[in-house]
C-alpha cells in the first residue's frame, strides 16, 4: 500500500495494468518569495476632447498617450504626465472621470492698465507655468492683454481658457469643480507706465462623484492609487475603498496618495479628518503645481522602491517646481507636520525637491489616544508583503489538502520558512525570538478550518542618530 505521505492529484490508487507512472507536482517549485511590483493607478478628470471614455481604465505609457485619451491639459494628462517624470518606469494605469454636470468653473482674472512708457516684459505665472509676453513702448493695457490672452491659448497644456476685453483677461479653468481654486496666479511687469493685477480663481464648485471609478477598479489590485484632489470628500472615499480592498477578506493591500501645497494648518486639518494608515499626503507648501500633480509625483516615487521596508527619506521628485526661500518649511514646521500625519517636501541640494519622511495620516486610534504604529507608510506596506508572501506559500504548497492532525504542523513550518526568507531580506527580523509564537491550529468550531497566529516584528527605518562628542583637552 501507498505511504499515506505522499499523495497523488493525477494517478488513480485503483490501477491493475503494469507500469511505471508518474505526474508532475509544481506545489513545491517555489521557495523564493513573491515579486513586489508596484502598479499605480491615478483618477481624474478628463475633457471632452479626449478619446477614452469615463470610467474605462488605461494603461499608460507616455505624455502624448495620456494627452489624446483624456485631452491636452486635463487634469489627467497634467497628473499622468508628473508621474511620469517622476519615474519613467512606472507600471501605471489612469481612470477617468467626467466633469459633474452641475459644477461650475474657477475664473481669474489679470488686469491691465495704462500705457507702456518704455519696452518691458509681462509676465503671467499660471500654476507652474509660465508666459512672457514682450510689451514694446506706447503699447496701450488693452492691446497687450490681447497678446497676452493670445500666448496662453496657444499653451494648450496650461489648463485655462483666456479671453481678453478692455485690458482685463479672465482665465477660466477647463474642468468644473474645485480643481480650478487651486490653481495659482501672479503677474509682473517690468514695462514703464503699464500696470498689472490678479484676482486669484474662484468659483469652482461641486467636484465629480469619484465612487463609482472606484468602485469600477474595485478588482484590480492596484497597489498605489492617486487622489484627484486633497479634500476630505474625495479622501473619504478614497479610504473607504482602500479598507474595503486591503481587508482580510479581499486581501488587495493598497495605499492612497494625495498632495497639498496649502498653509500647514490647513494640511495638517485634513489629515485629522482621515486618520488612516493606508493614506499618506506630501507637503510642499507654495508649489504651482495642482494637488493631482503633486499627488501623482509622489506616488510615482513610492512605486519605485519596491523594497517596502526601506525608507523613502531624500528620494527626489523630479519635474516638481522650486518654490521660492519665502515657502520652504522650516525644521520645526517640518516636525509638526510629521507629528501631524503629513509627508513634508523640501528643497534639497541641487534644487531637488526630495521626501523628509513619508508617514501615514493615521495618528491616533480610535479612543482619540495617539499612536504611532502605522507612523511610517513603510509599516503597512511590509504588513502587506509579508501577507501576500504567507498567502502566496500557503496556497501553491496546500491547494487540495486534506486537514488532520499532520497538517498543521506542515503549515508552521511553511510559514517559518517564509519568515526567515522574510528576515534575511531585513523586511522583518527577530523570527528566531518569536517563534514560539507562530501558533498554527485546527478552528474550534468550523471542522474544515485552519487558524493561525503570525508574529512579525517589521523592520523599521533608521530616521535618527544622535550623537554626543566629548570634547577632550
């Protein structure tokens, strides 16, 4: 009779003719741990110009790819292509959405006056960009906001449409909604005797339901997903989904993303309106940049290291605008945004903008007490490794197995061997110490049930060395 170890899926026990047969068993092939790719997913609004219809989700490789499917300045061309800037390698996927039918669109406004007395320069900052508008002497206000209503329009990327009247240009956002207040504007002429001045945007209202994208990517898998815009609706949702999908039913661990050049009081009261471990928001206060972009930018960075114990601290966020020496945080503000669940931006050397530290938004629990377990983005993106890594091994080594009291003890060691993989690769450590606590037992109530306790001391990141010099004569 068979050694009731070894179990056959293909060659039947009941066999009489003579012969040799064997079958193929790949459940052990695998003894490495799983790839950790990181796919992005970025939501957006789209114009009508574009070619990929609402809610279709695409895959994307390129600045002109993302201009003809969602149209040249929409918001998510204007995302896709600071992601792509960021990092040129990113496995990355953008769903759009429609304006809302209802909104209204933010206007601004730059006005001129008087009559150029010598030749000089206007020029008009929009968002990040900029236009330079030559102005020669005896130029009047009116003819010069016609040329410069002119060179914005021919910009096709800057995400206005400016038309000029009596000396005043009135720039409307493309997309309905609030996205438009966030874009900035300044204006400076260098020309005698010809005067210029802004009315910042307003009047954006009522921003697309972006439940159903989500929804719509709901079985994807993404692993970074990318908020349109920083307010507590949209993040609200977004946290919502990402609960739903990184459950331990659904199992698709994921982070959100979202970005924020507000005041740091006005930052630091969204993240308290999320309090979540699986949202973190990058700070860089005075960028031109719209939250999408800055959002996008620093998600594209996250992906690209997919080692997802290792800090992000000084990583750079290329294609990012230097904001002037007036907007940089200082040290302490940067110790209270971090405090305050918020991932600070700074200006690094080389007018790199880089990460101080990426952390969480989660920064108390649900007593209201503080807690710093899921500090560092870092943490739940390991719990979430080292979750598909154990799943992953359970499932290829046990697929059809049938439960007695042999099984469980073949399961622990699965999941030690895991965990020892898990810490050479310095992703969790102190396996040794705490294997007494790997618990694997039959349910007590459900028969056809195998339950088990896995501790994981992860791998923090060094943020601090302190050091005291002695000074000896």
């Amino acid at each position: 009779m068979a050694s009731p170890n070894i179990s056959f899926d293909n060659i039947p026990a009941s066999i009489r003719k003579p012969g040799k047969y064997f079958e193929f068993n790949t459940r052990l092939a695998v003894r490495t741990l799983p790839g950790n790719l990181q796919r992005v997913l970025i939501l957006g609004q789209k114009l009508a110009a574009g070619t990929q219809a609402p809610l279709a989700p695409l895959d994307v490789f390129s600045d002109t790819q993302a201009a003809q499917a969602f149209g040249v300045g929409s918001q998510l061309h204007l995302m896709v292509r600071a992601a792509i800037t960021a990092n040129p390698y990113l496995q990355l996927t953008a769903l759009a959405v429609a304006d809302n039918s209802g909104a209204t669109a933010a206007s601004g406004t730059t006005t001129l006056t008087g009559t150029a007395t010598g030749a000089g320069v206007l020029s008009l900052t929009l968002g990040a960009s900029r236009v330079d508008v030559a102005v020669a002497s005896g130029d009047a206000a009116a003819a010069v906001a016609t040329k410069l209503a002119a060179a914005v329009s021919a910009r096709a990327e800057i995400p206005v449409t400016s038309v000029a009247a009596t000396g005043v240009v009135t720039h409307t956002a493309y997309h309905k909604g609030t996205i438009g207040n966030d874009l900035k504007i300044a204006v400076q002429s260098t020309a005698p005797g010809l005067t210029a001045a802004v009315a910042a945007f307003t009047g954006g209202t009522l921003d697309p339901d972006y439940a159903p994208a989500l929804t719509a990517i709901a079985g994807a898998g993404h692993q970074i997903i990318v908020a349109p815009q920083a307010n507590q609706t949209v993040l609200t949702s977004l946290r919502s989904h990402l609960d739903f999908v990184s459950g331990p039913l659904e199992q698709r661990g994921a982070i959100g993303v979202f970005g924020i050049a507000g005041s740091l009081s006005t930052a630091s009261a969204l993240t308290a309106q999320v309090n979540s471990g699986r949202l973190t928001g990058a700070w860089y206060r005075g960028s031109g940049k719209l939250p999408g972009e800055l959002a996008a930018a620093y998600a594209a960075v996250i992906a690209s290291e997919e080692d997802p114990a290792r800090p992000l601290n000084t990583l750079a966020l290329n294609g990012l605008d230097i904001v002037g020496v007036d907007q940089r945080s200082t040290r302490t503000e940067q110790e209270n945004a971090l405090y305050n669940g918020l991932t600070p931006l700074e200006v690094g050397p080389g007018d790199q903008v880089q990460i101080v530290r990426a952390v969480s938004t989660y920064t108390k629990d649900a007593q209201g007490v503080d807690d710093v377990s899921l500090l560092d983005i870092t943490t739940i993106r390991t719990l979430d490794y080292v979750r598909k890594a154990c799943r992953e091994r359970i499932a290829l080594r046990f697929p059809r197995e049938k439960l007695s009291e042999r099984t469980p003890p073949k399961v622990r060691s699965e999941l030690l061997d895991v965990l020892l993989k898990l810490e050479e690769l310095e992703i969790v450590e102190a396996v040794e110490a705490n294997k007494d606590g790997l618990i694997v037992e039959r349910d007590s109530q459900d028969a056809n049930r195998l339950d088990a306790k896995i501790p994981v001391d992860v791998v923090n990141g060094l943020h601090v060395f302190a050091g005291r010099i002695d000074l000896l004569l």
